[in-house]
C-alpha cells in the first residue's frame, strides 16, 4: 500500500474557515498573465477519485509533451479526504494529495489541466485556482459537466465556443466544442494563463476525442491507482 499523504497542519476543517481561506486566496489569482502557448514545453493532467470505504482520496498526474501529446512521466498519491463534503469547497477535500502528487513528479509539470473548475465556480475559486494560487504554476480548469452559469450552445464545430456568464453579465469561462457534433466542454482560467488560451490548450490537447489528453491519461491512472489501493491490505 502507497504511503498516505497527511493532511497540513491548520487545513481548514469546517465551511467557515474554508470560506475565510478562499477569500484570503482569491484574491492571489494572476489574471494578466497569458501563459505559455500551446504545443509547447509539458502539460500536466491531474485527477482524483475517492476511495469512500477508506475514507480516503487517489491522486494522478500525468505529464505529456504538449508537442506530440506523449507521456513523459507519471505518479499517483494517496491521502485522506481532508474535509467534509461542502459544494463550492469540494477542493479542499482534495488539494492535499493533488500537491503530493505533483511533488513526486522529476519533470514539468508545466501547464497544469484540472478535470474541474478554475473562475467557472460560484465563489470564482474552483480547484484549477485554488492549486494554481499555491503552487505558482499557471492552471487551467476543463470540466465535463457545467457548473451554475447560463451559456448558449455553441455551434456544432471543432472549436466553436460560447461564454459561461455570470448573474453580473460576466464571462467566466467558455462551453467549447472540441470536436464536430459533440458535446462540449467548459474551459475557465485557474491562474496565470488568459481564457483564450486556456480554449487553446484545450483544443491542442483534444485531437481526436472530446476530453484533452491530460484528462483522458490522468484520469485511467487514476482508476488504476484506485483499483490497487481498494484491493491492498
């Protein structure tokens, strides 16, 4: 069995400290930035996947030349979930072993992809922000799913995109359509990297199946990994 990852020492461990951190941080994140362009360098995917007999979290992160898309490097993470269920806070039930993931990492990681949500999140801090803000690197959230925010869809072809709008006419992040006819994908910024190219990664990232490469490798080692732990001692 892997060696669990601990929680930090003062991690918030009810919604009222969650909220003050989140305030605290968000305000940390680097907008102006356009970040490095695509197709260059690595690009790193992280996911995660809980363990809920245990109680506990798996973490993934996969790097991948963001030229040829090939994997350079692996490496998972087991921790605890580190704080109770809470929507718009879920990121810090994970955020422990995300960054003990990437520390094993002897590469990159470069451009960090979270299968979740960077500015596309009620309180404008999802996981892609928050792991950017801590860890300086620029990070894009690419979730499958739409979180709270109204969009229209967008045209039917590779690359077609509408915005995710806020209650205040804001844009968020952007519904894109990664290939012809079908769904799309909801791209925000998470830190230090600009909306467009965030679209642009994830379209570089995304050749031949809706979901970016990152996610796809992130996201089977992180079955894997799970599969392991679940059957370990």
């Amino acid at each position: 069995m892997e060696m669990i990852t601990g929680i930090p020492d003062g991690w918030p461990t009810d919604e009222e400290a969650a909220l003050a951190v989140q305030d605290e941080l968000r305000g940390r994140v680097v907008l102006d930035e356009p970040g490095p362009p695509p197709g260059v360098g690595l690009v790193t995917g992280v996911d995660v996947a809980y363990d809920d007999e245990r109680d506990g979290v798996v973490a993934a992160a996969v790097v991948l030349d963001a030229a040829t898309l090939e994997v350079v490097e692996e490496a998972t993470a087991v921790g605890r979930v580190a704080f109770p269920y809470v929507p718009g806070l879920l990121a810090f039930r994970e955020i422990p072993t995300v960054l003990a993931v990437l520390d094993r990492l002897n590469r990159g990681p470069g451009t960090v992809v979270c299968d979740g949500y960077g500015l596309a999140h009620p309180r404008r801090f999802g996981l892609a922000s928050h792991l950017g803000v801590l860890t300086g690197l620029p990070t894009i959230g690419v979730a499958k799913n739409p979180f709270t925010f109204d969009y229209e869809q967008p045209g039917v072809r590779r690359g077609d995109s509408a915005a995710l709008l806020a209650d205040d006419g804001s844009e968020v992040g952007r519904a894109l359509r990664t290939q012809d006819d079908v769904k799309p994908v909801f791209v925000s910024v998470g830190h230090r990297v600009s909306l467009d190219n965030a679209c642009a990664h994830t379209l570089a990232l995304a050749r031949r199946y809706r979901l970016p490469e990152t996610t796809r490798h992130a996201d089977a080692l992180c079955r894997r990994a799970l599969k392991i732990e679940a059957n370990s001692p």
